[in-house]
C-alpha cells in the first residue's frame, strides 16, 4: 500500500472495504488470478493509474468503472487533471476517474471532453470535513453494484455514448465521407473509405510507442 493519506482516502468513499473484491491496485496484479481484471490493471498502468475499480456484473464479469491515481504528496495542478482527463476521455477506457490528494479527492467525469480548457470535476470530496461530503462510504458499494449510475442525479447527467472519443471520431468521419463524395464519381466513393481507414491507422502508429518511450514511425 502506499501512503497513510492514500489509505485515509480510500476508506472515506468505502474502496478500503472493496480492496481486492472490486478494487484492485496495480501494484498487486501479479497477485490476480483473473485475466480480465489482470487485462485491464495493465491497461491502467498504460495510463499511470495506481488501481482500477471495478463493477461486478453477471456471471462474475468485472466491468472497470474508475481509474484511482495517487496525488498525495503533490500540489493541486489543474493542468495536470486537463491532460489527464483528455487522456482518459480520448482512450474510451472507462467513465470516471478518482484523483487523491492529502486533504482531498477530486472526482473526474470521463464521459465527456474538457471544457473551458479545465477538467470535468463531478465532485470535490474533502478529507478534513467530511460533513460537508456528499459522497460518503456507500460510494462504492453504489459504483460496484451499478446504482450509483440509476440514481436520479446521476442517470440524465452522464451520457457516454454521445460524447465519447469514438462517437464524436465517428460523427466527423461520416461528415468527411459526405464532402469528399460531393467531389467524386459514383465509382470513386469507395476510395474515401479506403484511404480514411488507412489515414486513422498511420495516425495511430504515429502515436504508438515501446517500451523505451520511442515512437514507431520516427
């Protein structure tokens, strides 16, 4: 485990009681038994999560709901939750990410871009006034069960599917389609798609790197 003001985190929202049940560190994946949950924990680390929590559906099928990343130690950096949200959101990977602080946890809403060039924060839970919290330690037992999503503020607020990376990525594509095939012949519209799909996977070996840090296409 790692800091004391980690720990005092994790048991104000309740993911201390869920540690290796439906919270899992990354740290500890070695100590997994499930691919699934091993799968995604080293996704997270692709990420630079500490841990990764997860809702438990049927036929004990874990789906990950959050990604936790320990700031304690660290100053508040807005910057640094823009380029984390920006990451998190464009990767499609998961909803919600939780970001502890010594005093403080911020909570992230992934399921939609930055706006204002500032990060989504569903809530600020403070670890000093805990009064004050509207989340409490039925969090996450609420994310593990899935209800936290039906509650009536929570149900309308979130919608994933409209403004994730790919619907968004998507959207433009078909948008692209439409004006270039106002410039082809009937037989050269399949040429669009063609190099659209090649262009997104140039784009995205662009962007792939090794285990050193080093891009593939240089």
């Amino acid at each position: 485990m790692s800091s004391n003001a980690l720990y005092t985190g994790f048991k104000a929202i309740g993911f201390d009681k869920e540690l290796d049940e439906c919270f899992f560190l990354c740290e500890s994946k070695n100590n997994v038994t499930d691919l699934h949950i091993k799968f995604h924990l080293d996704t997270a680390q692709d990420f630079d999560a500490t841990g990764v929590f997860f809702k438990k559906e049927l036929n004990n099928y874990y789906n990950p709901q959050i990604y936790i990343y320990d700031y304690t130690g660290k100053l508040y950096n807005e910057n640094e939750l823009t380029s984390l949200q920006k990451k998190v959101w464009s990767s499609g990977n998961i909803p919600l990410v939780c970001v502890f602080y010594d005093t403080e946890i911020k909570i992230i809403d992934c399921t939609t871009h930055i706006k204002n060039n500032k990060p989504v924060l569903l809530e600020t839970i403070s670890l000093l006034n805990k009064a004050k919290n509207t989340y409490d330690e039925l969090f996450a037992v609420k994310i593990k069960t899935g209800v936290f999503w039906e509650e009536a503020e929570n149900k309308d607020k979130f919608n994933f599917k409209n403004n994730s990376s790919y619907n968004i990525l998507l959207t433009w594509i078909k948008e692209l389609r439409k004006e270039y095939a106002k410039l082809l012949k009937d037989d050269e519209i399949e040429i669009i798609n063609k190099v659209i799909i090649q262009s997104i996977l140039i784009k995205y070996l662009e962007e792939r790197k090794d285990q050193n840090g080093l891009n593939l296409f240089q």
